[in-house]
C-alpha cells in the first residue's frame, strides 16, 4: 500500500523528470511497486516525463513569483504617486496662469503622454514639449523639471489664449505650428499635423470633461439620501 500510495504522489506532482519504477505480482496476486528491484519477478516500469518537484524547487518558484510582483506593485505606487504629483503641478500652474486645468492636461497628454522626459525629434523638451528657444524666453532653468515644464507652458499658452482673444481652437493651433502662422492666416494652417494636434487635444479635453462631471455626479448622489 505504502509504495502504491508513492507511486501516486510521483504521478501528481509537477516538474519533469524521467521516472523508473519496478512491478511485480506476489504469491498472493497483490501487485507491488518498488523503485528497487529486489524481486527477481520484478520488471521495469518506465513513468515518461512525469512530474515531480521538491521543497527547494517549491521555494525557488515562490520566490521568483515575488519577485516578479513586488516591482509591478512598487510601479504601480510609483505611478500613482506621480500622478498624483503632476495633478497638483497643473492645478497650481492653472490657478496661476487662469486656465482650465482640464485643458492642459489635455494638451500635456497630446504631447508628451505624461512623460517628464520626453524629447521630440524636432527637440521639444519635457510634458509640454517646450521648445528650448521658448523654454529660455520663459526663463526656465530645467525643461525636465516637472513644475518649470508645466508653469512655463501653462504660461505660455495663456498668452496664445490673450492673443487669439480666447479662442482655444487658434491658440492650440498656435501652440503647435507658431503663433506666427495662425496671426498670418486667421485661421488654423493647413497643416494636416497641425489640424490633427488640435482636434487631439480637444478629444482628450471633451473626455476629460465628461469624466470630471461622472466623477462629480456620483459625488453628489453619495451625498444625497432618502429616508
């Protein structure tokens, strides 16, 4: 019984090796198992690729799995920390400037995807993708510096909006291909990257919008209570 039980466990458990039993049928007709052939009568068993694992296999794999977990769940803090921090710098650059936050937020999403480091092809800096001739117009010391990055921008495309009287389609349009170009034409350039940015920017900014009034909603209705 004690070796019919073994070879059951052998067959249960889960890495892959080659296993070689033994089998014989005593005098009485009970079939043994053995994985040492004592008994002349005994013949091989060959158990192909069945699984077997061990305590020190058991640990290893446990360990592997945390330490697999631990760095997504430590980015995942990260993250929101981050985002956390950047929603602070857009409110507080926006209070500043006079902007809907909800706006730039839009735009830092078109342009850099939240990234704080990114840099263009064309060599734009940073969340709001500032141009290093802007971004020394503008007195900033380090584009890569989250709150500069985000102050200065915010700054700027204020003055695009006091510009362009408060038009938001002509001073994204601004923000992206020159207020120059926009001032020259009246209008958004036919410039298909352009026309694209701005209808980007709005689509995040609409989206924004619609989460923020859900978010509020929902908040209100928590609030409300019938007795």
């Amino acid at each position: 019984m004690r070796i019919l039980i073994l070879l059951l466990v052998i067959l249960s458990l889960p890495e892959f090796v080659q296993a070689t039993l033994y089998t014989y049928v005593d005098n009485h007709g009970v079939r043994h198992y053995t994985n040492v052939p004592g008994d002349p009568r005994a013949k091989a068993v060959i158990l192909a690729e069945h699984k077997v694992t061990t305590i020190a296999g058991l640990r290893a794999r446990i360990s592997s799995a945390n330490s697999k977990k631990q760095p997504r769940q430590c980015l995942t803090a990260h993250h929101r920390a981050n985002s956390s921090r950047l929603e602070s710098h857009i409110r507080r650059a926006c209070m500043q400037h006079q902007v809907d936050p909800l706006l730039i937020k839009a735009i830092i999403k078109t342009e850099s995807n939240f990234n704080q480091f990114a840099v263009s092809a064309k060599g734009a800096q940073g969340l709001m993708q500032l141009m290093p001739e802007t971004a020394k117009d503008l007195q900033v010391s380090d584009p890569f510096d989250a709150y500069q990055n985000i102050s200065a921008g915010t700054r700027y495309f204020r003055n695009l909006l006091d510009t362009f009287s408060g038009n938001i389609r002509l001073s994204l349009a601004a923000y992206n291909a020159g207020p120059g170009r926009v001032a020259r034409f009246g209008a958004i350039p036919r410039i298909p990257e352009t026309i694209d940015y701005v209808r980007t920017v709005l689509r995040h900014y609409r989206e924004y919008k619609q989460t923020k009034r859900l978010s509020t909603s929902i908040n209100l209705r928590r609030l409300v209570t019938i007795n």
